[in-house]
C-alpha cells in the first residue's frame, strides 16, 4: 500500500508496509485520516495516513475480505 503525504511540490508517496499477499478491500474515513484494508490475509489492517504507519490487525475472518465500510469518525468497521 502507498499513501500520500501532501506537500509544497505534490505528493509524496509513504510506503505502508504490513500485508503480504493481495489487498481487495479499501475504506477510509471521512476525514482521509484512517484507511483499512483487507484481503486473501484474512486480517483488517488501520493505517494512520499521515504517517504511513499501521495501527490495528484484526485477525478472526475465515474468508478473504472482499469489502470494508469505514464509518466517518473511523470507530467502526463493516
């Protein structure tokens, strides 16, 4: 995953490292301050966009994650 930090010359991108096989799923929250992501791990990983860096691994599904849907204050996940 790459996130962007903006800056004076555009974007920079963040290299957010954590998942290690395919992401399918994607959700942020409405102030672009949280993303998830999901995929054939069968784990959801939170990232701080701002600095690239992983917050939270929900671990528990039994199938590759295939949708998210991030609430706007970023608290729930569905």
């Amino acid at each position: 995953i790459s996130l962007h930090t903006t800056q004076t010359q555009g974007y920079i991108p963040i290299a957010a490292k954590g998942h290690k096989e395919s992401v399918y799923a994607l959700a942020m929250n409405e102030g672009g301050t949280i993303l998830a992501s999901g995929g054939t791990e069968k784990v959801v990983r939170l990232w701080d966009t701002r600095s690239g860096s992983k917050k939270l691994k929900l671990k528990g599904h039994t199938d590759n994650i295939r949708a998210l849907l991030l609430d706007s204050t970023g608290r729930f996940i569905e």
